[in-house]
C-alpha cells in the first residue's frame, strides 16, 4: 500500500547530529556546500536537510533513496508548519521551545567533559550553533504535529470502513512477528528515614556553604544530579505556572527572588531552590538536586514486599488489577490493570522489542505466569522493581479481521487522515509561495508543488 502523501516529522535531536558541519568535512572539491531546496511560505528546506532524512531512512534499513520522494516529505511539513504558525487556535510556544532547546543542550553537554569535546563529536562549530539547530528541530515538530492534530482531530473510522480498507489492502498488509501482551507492577524502592536524613544534611550543608560566601550556581554544578540543569549552574528559565511538579513549584513561588528553600522532597528526589525572578505567570529559578537513589538493602526490602504481593496474587487472594492499582508506583500503567502498551498504542509487544531486563525474566514462563521481583530502570534511569505478568502469546500471524481488528482500524484511520492532509494541502497551493531549486526540475513530485513558470 502506497501513502499518497506521506508527513514526515522530523525524528529528534539526534537526527542533527551528522548535520551539514559534517557534510562539509566529506564534501570534494567542486561539490554544493549546502543551500535552499525549497522555500514554502517562510519556511526554508535545505539540502542538508534533505540528506539528513535520506542518511537517517538508509540507517534504519530502508531501500529508498529517492532524493524528490525525501524532499516532498520535507516540503509537506514545511507547509504544515507555516499554516501552523498563522493559526491563532495554536499556541506560540516560541519561548518554551527555545528553553527546552537549552534544557537539551546542557543535558548533552553533561555526558561530556567539557563543551569543547561535545562540540567535536557531533560536529558543530560553536554552542549557540548546536542550540539554534535542535530549536529548530523543536519548533517543526511542534507545529506539524500541533496543525496535523488540528486537521485530522474529527477523523474517524466506522466498522464497515475498517472491513473495507482490510479487503481492499490485505494482500500488502505485513505479516504480524511473535507478539506479547504484559501487565507490570512496579515499586519505587523507599529510602529509610536514616538514608532521607542523610540527603537532607548534604543540602542543608551546601545551603550554609551558599550563605558562606559560595555561589549557588557554582554549587549546582558541582553536586547537583539534575543532567538539565547541573552544567548551566541549576538554571530554569521562563518556567510557566504548572511545569514542574508541585511540591517544586509550590517552593519556588513561596521564596521572594534571590531567596533559597530548605531541603525540598519531590518525586525526582531532594531539592534545594533559589527563585531568581518571577514575572507574571512565569518565573526563573536555580536549584540543586539530590536524587533519593536507594542502597542495595533497600531494593532488597522492595523485592521481599513486592513478592508477597505476587504471592497473593497467584493463591487468589487478589488480582493482579487490584493489585496494579493498590500498590504500583507506575502512573502509565496502574490504572489500566498495569497493561505495558505497545508501541503502536495496543496492548500488544513485539517479543524482540521486550527490553533485555525483562526478557531474560520472562525465559520459561507462560500465558498467565507472573515472574519474581527483580529490579530495573524506568524511564528516568532510576531504581525500580517490578514482576510482570505474560498476560497473553500472539504467535507470528497473517493479518486478519478477527485477530488484529484494532490493529487493522488504526491503520484505516492513519488512512484517512492522511487523506485529510492531503486535501488540505491541495487547498492551500494556489494561495502558498513555493519555489524549489532547479536541480528538482526532474522530479516526479506526487504533489502538485511545481507552479507554472510566468510567460515572458
């Protein structure tokens, strides 16, 4: 099955990473340095830009190295980002962005010894270069998605449609691999009141040592556990009313500026804040965190808890629903019966998708087993355990009706969506400003981007 227009959101930070600084060191004499493909509206596409998504499709495995085919992708969110940027029912988050963009940057920079070698390894010249291209990275997956959701937000499916689009699509539908569906409950290990205490002495002494004439921001880099603030002395800028969690929050907006908190306990850990400035609904502030990272004998205490739970479970004395929301920690997943959602949103796991932790615990077990504690990392790379339920075995499958209706439904509806787009942006050509570089005159566009020329 071929998409008649394909929306291409640019894949994140690391899609930059071999951007055109490196391009320049490969290029021969006599080769284009860089310049403009294509200009929608305001919008600029590059020619690095262009080789960037064919370099990042050919990494991943695919076949395609049509050149027109990766630049209308690119030209067709261009638009999308340019109709996103005049609708007044979008938010600006210029601002945001642009901290966010800084947010990441200090958080790279914090898996580096100093700015220098980071700079190096992924190719740009200068910090302020680096930090403009993942904001520009940020904004066009801001605005595409946000006008894509705006445009298909009506988009649905009926039955009759999802039998049809099957019928008339099944011969190309993929072939479904080896699939799990799993049920987790995690536990965050607690630290003992001795271990809480600790913490809180180290803040409170970093605390004295700021009124003793240290600054606070020299502090932060040197004990401050947050990787995106830590290198930029714990700074948070334009933070909006909400953002952050509310125990950090609440703090920041009791202090008057310049000001610092005792010991703060959040669910990232232990807290220290300076309020700098508060302006409106948005202030600054610089904090140091100290992340409740818990001891061996404290993960053992969660395990010996945890497995008493399971316990009840298999004697039938509660389900493992109950027992999802009574006692995991995982906000994703315990109040769904602790179901791990796939990736394309359904219940349903790749098998050679299952990270290694979990595997490994799953080797042996069957439909309806459930595995010992054993301890893992969550999303945030903290210290976790968990037992996970197989809830249920999809052995490798031709696609059909009765056993992937869900699966079949959502590739209908991405169908229809996509054709909502495309006539939105049929709509939108007369009226858009688009050139593209002569060196594309050759190109087959399935769109109908190529304007007459005028006649002299």
């Amino acid at each position: 099955m071929t998409n008649k227009l394909k929306i291409t959101f640019l894949f994140g930070i690391f899609m930059i990473l071999f951007s055109t600084n490196m391009m320049k060191a490969q290029l021969k004499p006599g080769e284009l340095v860089d310049g403009i493909a294509a200009v929608i509206g305001d919008e600029i596409v590059l020619e690095s830009d262009v080789s960037e998504q064919m370099n990042y499709a050919k990494q991943q495995g695919a076949s395609n190295t049509d050149k027109c085919e990766f630049l209308e992708n690119l030209i067709n969110n261009k638009l999308l980002v340019y109709e996103a940027k005049k609708d007044t029912l979008i938010e600006n988050r210029s601002a945001a962005i642009k901290e966010q963009a800084n947010g990441k940057y200090a958080q790279l920079l914090s898996q580096f010894p100093d700015e220098k070698s980071m700079l190096a390894a992924y190719k740009f010249r200068t910090g302020y270069e680096m930090k403009n291209a993942i904001e520009k990275i940020d904004t066009d997956t801001y605005y595409g998605q946000a006008k894509y959701q705006r445009i298909t937000e009506k988009a649905d499916v009926t039955p009759n449609e999802v039998t049809d689009f099957f019928n008339l699509y099944k011969a190309q539908l993929p072939e479904i691999k080896d699939e799990v569906s799993l049920a987790q409950i995690v536990m965050n290990p607690k630290l003992t009141e001795a271990h809480k205490q600790e913490i809180i002495a180290r803040l409170k002494k970093i605390k004295q040592d700021i009124a003793g004439g240290e600054s606070f921001e020299s502090q932060a880099r040197i004990y401050s556990e947050d990787p995106g603030s830590a290198s930029n002395g714990g700074l948070m800028k334009n933070i909006s009313k909400g953002q952050m969690v509310k125990p950090f929050e609440a703090a920041a907006l009791n202090l008057q500026e310049g000001e610092i908190s005792d010991p703060v306990e959040s669910e990232f850990g232990y807290h220290i804040i300076q309020l700098v400035k508060k302006s409106g609904k948005n202030y600054d502030a610089r904090h140091i965190l100290l992340m409740a990272t818990p001891t061996d004998a404290e993960i053992k205490t969660a395990k010996v808890k945890l497995d008493s739970i399971r316990t009840l479970i298999v004697d039938g004395k509660m389900t493992f629903k109950d027992a999802s929301f009574r006692f995991s920690d995982d906000k994703r997943t315990k109040f769904n019966a602790g179901i791990i959602p796939g990736a394309d949103g359904s219940n349903k796991i790749e098998r050679e998708s299952i990270p290694g932790s979990i595997s490994y615990e799953l080797a042996g077990l069957n439909k309806g087993d459930i595995t010992t504690a054993f301890d893992d990392e969550d999303e945030r790379k903290r210290k976790v355990v968990k037992i996970v339920k197989l809830e249920d075995v999809i052995p490798a499958h031709k696609i059909t009706l009765e056993t992937d209706f869900d699966r079949i439904k959502q590739m209908a509806l991405n169908k229809k969506k996509n054709e909502m787009i495309e006539k939105f942006v049929n709509s939108k050509l007369p009226t858009t400003f688009i050139s593209i570089n002569g060196r594309y005159d050759s190109c087959n566009f399935k769109g109908a981007w190529k304007k007459p020329k005028a006649k002299k």
